[in-house]
C-alpha cells in the first residue's frame, strides 16, 4: 500500500458570483496509483487519502469552512471502504459510469447523513444521472466541452431542480459576466488565475503609490518619508493596517498607524505588504482572488523553505532570509497577471535579489524550483507535477500536501480582510 508521501492534493479555487473563493477541487495525485477498474489495495490506499488523510491533513479546521471537492471512482463509491465520510465541507463529485441503482442511492444517503456533500461532475444532456438531480447538492458543468449556447441550455435546466451550479473550465471573461447574469451558483477555471489581457491596461493611481513605494525600498529611502507616500492614500493605508491585523498574522498589539507599522516590520517586510497590498488595492473584480492564490503560493514556498533551512542546520538569520526570498518570489509569481505586463517588466520595476529574479523568469534554484511545481499542479499538468517532485531536491509530496494545507488557511484570512475593506 503507497504511503502518503506519495500522494499530492493540488488544489484549484472554485468561487462565487463576487469572486469570493468559498472552496478547491482537490486534484489528487500518486505516482504509486495504477489506472485499475479494480478495487485493489491501491484504489483502497487512494481512498483512504482522499477521505481519512484529508481530515489530519486539516487539523483543527485549518481551511475554516471552505468546502473541498474531491473526484472519486465509481468503485470507490459502489465498495464498502471503511466508515463514511463525515467533514461538512469535503464535497464527493460522482463520475458519469456510477450506477444509478437503489443500491447506490442507499450510499449516496449514507455518505449525505453521515455529514459529507454530493456533486455531479460534468454534468451533459441526457446524462444517465438525472435521477440525483434533486438528491445531490451541486451539478458540474464543463464550460469547455460545448459552445456557450448549450452550456446556457444546461444551466436553465439545472435551475429547476435543487442542485447548485457550478461551472467549471472558464477561460474568459465573456463567458464568466453571462454565465453569471444566467443566475450560476460558482466557478472554476483558469481564467481566475489568467484573466484576459486587454489591449490597453492603465496602471491605477494606488497601484502606482504602490510601485513608487517599492522603488523608493530600492533606493533605501527613509521609512518616514515612505510612510508619508503611503498615508497620502487613505484608502491604501487603511487596506494595509487591515491586513496587516489579520487573523494571518499572531501579534499581540494591534498596528494603529503606518508610521507603527513602518517601525514594528522593517524594510524586509514592508516589500512583503506592498506586495500584497498591490492586489488587493483594486476595484478590479480579479484583484481578490488573485490575492488568494499569489499569497498561498507565496506562503507555501516559505514553510518549505524555512523547513529546508532548518533540516540543514542554518542560522537564524539565514533562515529568515531564504524564507522571506521564497515568500516574495510566490507573492511576484502572478504580478505579471494582475498588471497584465511581461514579467520581465515586473522584476525591473520591483527590487528582488539575483535568486528570486532567476526564479520568476527562469524557474531556476530552489525557488524557481517550486514555483514549477506550483505551476503544474495549478494547470493539472500531472505528468510534469510527477517529474519535479520525484527529484532528489523536491520536498516530499506528503511536505508539500501540508504546506499547501497551511498556506491555503492563512492566504484564505488575508482574502476575507481584503474583502472587508470593500
């Protein structure tokens, strides 16, 4: 039976109506997994994983309510393996091939009482599962696999029974503004990581205090002058302090000032919150979800990195600096897509040392490393995903798994303090 090193759970955000994330399809991987129509050891490891593990991989409720979907085989579903799941927010999506049989429905209640949700996963006319309709609790939808008109088709239909919609695959802006006007429940797709890039894009005026305050962290400007930029913008100062007291960070007095704020985080970390502040200054519906993401990936490369720097014996300082050099690279990872400007631009007009550029433009060192891994998980490239991580310098998947979990706990407070200054 594979041990839990050897599975990954990717995860891929799924949101609401005001781009809000409110869950992730977990994308499970093993390489030790062998295609099987079998109920073998390894399909009874796969769904131990995804249904045992998954609740220690979240001890004491780190993904605070947000719900997880899981894709599962039909013989996952129709074998008795072991005790239902019982954690409200892990969502089942059933395959097209499941027997729809009163058999299966028994499961079906079984797992629903038991505390667990329901969804139909690419869900098309004339599926065979028509009769769940109004027994589970969502209904997928592949916005890819059809020309909008018939997905419209689909979701009309799917308004009349009890099942809420989720449509999955959204590659474009279009398709996600009348998608939403048709009264669809969530989305899912790579656009929310890559949205479109327009034709013209005009930096907006608190981005460019932003930037100026990054320069100006170049030139070693005084931290007063900087915080007198900074409180020129009210509504940038107040989002900064709010995140700054999140719920992300452990401080035992509250930040009241951007001067306080100056003093108590330093130059190192100050370029850590313009970061972040850059993506969640905006009135742009993408801003906060992007947020999400950057700083997730952006405080997963720092648990790994700070766990390297420990096994390896480094200092203290050492320590801190690797890992702050990790959490800038994640953080920068998507600014290309946020400014919708070539990284190459990105990391001319941000100060970032030689490893972290290399890493953004090259995915070279450690660093660059694991932003390929992220890369791969997030675009479901699993055939690369399982090259990178069989390297001798790749963390444990079981490592990444963890580290993934945390960061999406502490990336999800820091989203719900953006949110609150809207």
């Amino acid at each position: 039976m594979p041990e839990l090193r050897e599975s990954f759970l990717a995860r891929q955000p799924i949101l609401d109506a005001r781009q809000r994330i409110v869950g992730h399809e977990l994308l499970y991987r093993s390489s030790a997994v062998a295609e099987s129509a079998q109920m073998t050891d390894v399909d009874r490891a796969t769904a131990s994983v995804l249904v045992g593990e998954f609740a220690s991989l979240d001890p004491g409720g780190l993904s605070e309510g947000l719900l997880n979907f899981v894709n599962v085989s039909a013989d996952f579903l129709t074998h008795e393996v072991g005790d239902p799941p019982t954690s409200s927010t892990l969502v089942l999506e059933l395959p097209v091939d499941i027997p729809v049989d009163e058999a299966f429905r028994k499961r079906c209640r079984e797992i629903q009482q038991a505390g667990c949700r329901l969804a139909l996963s690419h869900y098309q006319k004339k599926d065979p599962r028509d009769a769940l309709l109004n027994f589970v609790d969502y209904a997928k939808v592949d916005a890819r696999a059809l020309p909008l008109p018939k997905v419209k088709q689909l979701v009309s239909r799917l308004k009349r029974t009890k099942a809420k919609i989720i449509v999955e695959k959204i590659e474009d802006r279009q398709t996600f503004h009348e998608l939403r006007e048709m009264g669809v429940h969530f989305f899912q797709g790579f656009y929310f990581a890559k949205p479109d890039v327009q034709a013209t894009r005009r930096m907006e005026p608190g981005r460019n205090v932003i930037m100026t305050m990054l320069i100006q962290l170049r030139q070693d400007v005084d931290l007063e002058a900087m915080a007198e930029t900074l409180k020129a913008n009210v509504a940038l100062s107040t989002t900064l302090l709010k995140l700054i007291n999140s719920g992300a960070f452990q401080r035992s007095v509250k930040i009241e000032s951007i001067p306080q704020a100056m003093v108590i985080i330093g130059r190192r970390q100050l370029a850590r919150w313009l970061t972040l502040l850059l993506y969640a200054s905006s009135e742009d519906e993408m801003a906060t979800p992007l947020l999400e993401t950057a700083a997730q990936r952006g405080r997963m490369l720092e648990i790994l990195e700070t766990d390297r720097a420990v096994a390896e014996g480094h200092g203290d300082r050492q320590t801190q600096v690797t890992a702050e050099r990790a959490f800038l690279a994640g953080m920068l990872s998507l600014l290309d897509t946020l400014l919708e400007i070539p990284m190459e631009q990105v990391v001319d007009q941000i100060p970032v040392e030689d490893e972290v550029r290399d890493a953004l433009l090259h995915r070279s060192g450690r660093i660059g490393h694991l932003l390929a891994i992220q890369d791969a998980a997030t675009a479901r490239d699993f055939e690369t995903l399982t090259r990178l991580t069989s390297k001798p310098e790749s963390p444990t998947t079981r490592e990444l798994a963890i580290a993934a979990q945390e960061a999406t706990a502490w990336a999800h407070s820091l989203g719900a303090a953006a949110i609150s200054n809207v």
